[in-house]
C-alpha cells in the first residue's frame, strides 16, 4: 500500500486532468444548521459547486443537511469524528478511531462514502497518513486560508479569496470544530456574496475534488 506523507496542496495535485483554470472551494466544520443552508443558497444562486469537509459528529447532528449536500452536487470530505486538536500526536488508535467514526457518520447520512480526508487543523503526521491510506482516503489541504474561523472581518476575508489563482484550493468554514452548536459565520457568507460573482466573472472554473 503506497502511503502518501504530504496532503494535495493544488487542485491538479487532485484532478490532474481538470481543467488548467480549475479552483476549488472547500467548506470545513459543519454541517450546521444555521450557516450551511445560506452558503448551500448562495453556491446555487452562482452555479458553484464545492466540497464540504463534515466531521462525523456533525453528520449524525444532521443527516439532512449532508443528504443535502450531496443532492445538490457537492463533494463530501472526511474530517474526522468530533475534530480534536491538536491532531496529529495523538496514538495510532485515536487516529483511526476519528477517520473511522467519521466515515461510517458520514456514509450513514449521505448514503455514499467519502473518498478524501482532511486533518483537523491540517495537523498532519506519519501516522494519519496511513491511518487515512488504510481507508482508501486521499488527503487534502488547502492553498489560500482567508482565516474566517477567526472572523477577521469581512473585506479581510474577500481580499484574501480574491487572491486565488487557477490550480488552488480555497479554504472557508461553515461551521466551528471546537463549537459543535456553531458560533457566527455570517463574514464567510458575506464575503462569498462579493467573492462567487467575482471569480466567476474571471473565468475561473469551480470543481468538486
Ligand atoms: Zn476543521
């Protein structure tokens, strides 16, 4: 079994054969009730369809809005059960417990099983990649991190976006992995109204991974 020991990073790294203007928008943390409906609605509004990396213990919260997801074209990501951090030091065991839990939580509620993993934090180490390889799971990171989990404001958000290039993968939150009843995401939404039209308009092309 080949163990990868460095997450995909770009989107060819992924999808070598999408297409050269190819960008990727990645939603971590939820689903949650009251943020995932809203980025749900905006990414129709634009023709946009993303992936959403769900931990297992928001899957089994709600199974509908991961049913949704799914139903509405999206790609579904494993990120692990209930998202400890930091993650990667933790034993062997633990590891595969919350790669485990999770893919079982999700499939449950999607009724298809995830093919990608991203660690909590992108704290990764020796033993997650093989505890994620032993699944089948391909790893995934990010290359442009806004920071919204931290609310650092609207416009810092946009900015940040704004700066994705073709081949990148773009990191937002719809929920919060240390606070499973969700804190407020209303910047993301925010800044994904200006952010969507935008990359849109550039000729930019939006994948699934
Ligand atoms: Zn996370």
């Amino acid at each position: 079994m080949a163990v990868r020991q460095r997450p995909a990073y770009t989107v060819h790294q992924v999808l070598p054969n999408a297409p050269a203007n190819a960008i990727a928008l990645t939603f971590d943390d939820g689903p949650d009730p009251t943020w995932t409906p809203q980025v749900l609605a905006l990414l129709r509004q634009y023709g946009v369809r993303a992936t959403f990396c769900i931990v297992g213990r928001q899957a089994r919260a709600h199974p509908d809005l991961v049913r949704r997801i799914v139903a509405e074209g999206h790609a579904i990501c494993n990120h692990s059960m209930t998202h400890p951090l930091p993650f990667s030091h933790r034993s062997a065991a633990a590891i595969d417990g919350e790669i485990g839990g999770a893919q079982a939580a999700i499939t449950a509620a999607a009724g298809t099983a995830p093919t990608l993993f991203r660690a909590p934090g992108g704290d990764w180490s020796p033993p997650v990649f093989s505890a994620e390889a032993s699944r089948g799971l391909k790893p995934i990171a990010w290359d442009i991190d806004p920071r919204d989990w931290s609310r650092p404001g609207t416009q810092k958000i946009v900015a940040s976006l704004l700066a994705a290039k073709p081949g990148d993968i773009l990191l937002c939150h719809d929920g919060d992995g240390e606070h499973p009843a969700g804190v407020d995401r209303s910047e993301t939404v925010q800044a994904l109204q200006t952010v969507l039209p935008q990359l849109k308009s550039r000729g930019l092309t939006f994948v699934t991974l």
